[in-house]
C-alpha cells in the first residue's frame, strides 16, 4: 500500500496476530504501572496529612513514581502494536523488579517479595519466547523516523 507520497505505508496489526505471551507481559506491565501509582497516591496522602523529613525527596519520589508508571503504560501500550524497543525496556525494568524482590524476600517479607518477583520473572521468560520476539519486529510506523 502507498501513501500519496510514494512511501509505503505499514499494514496495521490485527488484534487476533498478537502472540499470548504479549498480552501477559503487557498485563503484567499495566498491573505494575497501576501499583507505582498507587505508591504515588500513597506519597501523596502523605505529603498532605504529615510533615515528610525531607519535603523536597517525597515530592521527587512521588513524581518519579508517576513518571515511571506512564512509561510503563507506553511500553505496554507499544508493546502490543509490536515494537521492538519495548523488549528491552521491559527487560531493564524487570531486572530492577528483580534486584528488589531478592533483598525483600532476604529481609523476611515474605508476600512483597513474591510479589514482586514472580511477575518479573514471568516477563524475562516470555521476552524470549520465539512468538513475542516475532511480534515485537516493527521498528517505526512511517519510514521518516528521527
């Protein structure tokens, strides 16, 4: 299919294409963006109803909570249109789930780091699968990136 500049333009993905394994670790990454911002709401609630030791670290945290939670919804997002960019972001942020969840499970707290551990885990074992790598080829919807 052509544009009327002569470029190809990319087929859209249909929704029955993409691979199980996708839709898990986007789930997964939705489930993990929703719980930064709840650590977010709870940053809040917080900032409002007593005095932080240091005002200036709770509201960084509290933004760098949001921040992060609306990079996980893109790379979730992006994840199932099939970018190839996401595996490696999701990658990245798995392994910090990771090297949380170890200590935590260390320290005794038991539930928390099962909690965090098991998700990651599932994502780093689906981002290799041979479906999710398929799906995840697409590079750019136009030929012009910058």
């Amino acid at each position: 299919m052509a544009g009327e500049t002569g470029e190809a333009t990319p087929e859209p993905l249909p929704t029955g294409a993409r691979p199980a394994g996708a839709k898990v670790i986007a789930a997964i990454l939705l489930v993990e963006a929703l719980g930064l911002l709840a650590a977010a709401g709870w940053y809040l609630y917080g900032l409002l109803t007593s005095t932080p030791t240091s005002l200036g670290g709770a509201v960084f945290t509290m933004v760098f909570l949001v921040v992060l939670a609306i990079w996980l919804l893109a790379v979730s997002y992006n994840l199932l249109r099939g970018y190839r960019w996401t595996r490696s972001a999701a990658l990245v942020f798995q392994l910090f789930m990771i090297v949380i969840a170890i200590p935590t499970l260390s320290a005794g707290v038991v539930i928390v780091g099962v909690a965090l551990l098991l998700p990651a885990a599932a994502v780093v074992l689906l981002l290799f699968t041979k479906p999710v790598v398929a799906h995840t080829t697409r590079t750019a919807d136009s030929p012009k990136v910058l």
